[in-house]
C-alpha cells in the first residue's frame, strides 16, 4: 500500500509537469479512469464523466462555461477498446477514410507524433450537423497501449478551436497508462 501510495505522488508530479506549459500546478487536478485504466490531469473547473458502454467505458470531459454567452463546451471524449492493430499510420488512414463517407466531413490535417510519452496518430476536422446551421472542429488522436485502442476525441467551434487547442494537447500528452 505504502508503494502504491508513493507511485501516486510520483505520478502526480509527473502529470502536473506535464501540463506546467499551459496551467499553473494548483489549477489542475488529477483524475484516474480505472476502467479505462488511465490517469489524466485536467485543469480546475472541467466536468469529467465516465459512461458505461458494456464492455468499455466512455470518459468525458468539458469546458466550463465561460459566460452567459458561451454557446458550446468544448470537450474532449476517450474510448478505449480492444485493438489488435499497432500500426499508428494504418489506423489514421482507417479512420481518415471511415469519416470521409459523412458527406458533411472536410479534412483539415493530420500526422503522428508524440504526445506527452504516448506516440499518436491523429487527424483534424471539420464537421457541421445535418441541418448545415453549426460547424463544428475536431481533432481525433489514435493511442495503443497494452493491447488497447485509446481513441481520443476534441472537440470546439472553428473560431475558438485554436484557444482551446493547447489545452487539448497538455491534457492528451497527461495521459498515463496503468
């Protein structure tokens, strides 16, 4: 017990540096997703919630609302599922592919990288909902760990994507496997 409890200190530090370039240490806390089998840091004031999905869990996390004004949350959503692909290019591309069948799909960019010590692939969006009356930006990010496929998912409207973009990347690159 006594190690368990001196690894979460440990990994507390780990995570709170992690996110350092984008939010002060006491701005953050730190939430483990025991059935996702994964710690993340989120900054103070973001809701999170797991949903039963069967055999997997769905974690989600959202921004607060800002002000009265503020139309959207941004968020982000993490499914893990069993995966026996490894192949981080493949799955981008699957995935790219998967999504250009909606016709209201436009695909802004995409690559594989690093984020935080997680190697990723990932692609950005834009999405607008059947009616065509809001669009929407995403960025989805592929991780694999341990035999599990993490699909990551953020999400903004187009003109506050590129604020909210460095939160969902120090939030992503906080992300520790069990």
């Amino acid at each position: 017990m006594k190690t368990l409890s001196v690894m979460f200190v440990v990994l507390t530090v780990v995570l709170l540096n992690c996110l350092q370039s984008v939010f002060s240490q006491d701005s953050v806390f730190v939430y483990h997703c025991e059935r996702g089998q994964f710690t993340i840091s989120l900054p103070i004031g973001w809701t999170k919630q797991e949903q039963d999905l069967g055999e997997s869990v769905l974690f989600l996390t959202g921004s607060p609302k800002e002000s009265d004004k503020d139309k959207y949350r941004e968020g982000i959503n993490i499914i893990p599922s069993p995966s026996i692909e490894t192949d981080l290019s493949k799955v981008n591309t699957e995935g790219i592919e998967g999504m250009k069948k909606l016709a209201l799909f436009s695909l802004v960019d995409q690559g594989i990288g690093k984020m935080g010590q997680n190697s990723t692939a990932w692609f950005t969006f834009t999405f607008s909902d059947l009616k065509q009356t809001e669009k929407y930006k995403f960025i989805k990010y592929y991780l694999i760990h341990g035999g599990k496929m993490y699909i990551v998912t953020c999400n903004a409207l187009p003109e506050t994507f590129e604020h909210y973009l460095p939160y969902f990347k120090s939030i992503i690159g906080s992300i520790v496997f069990d």
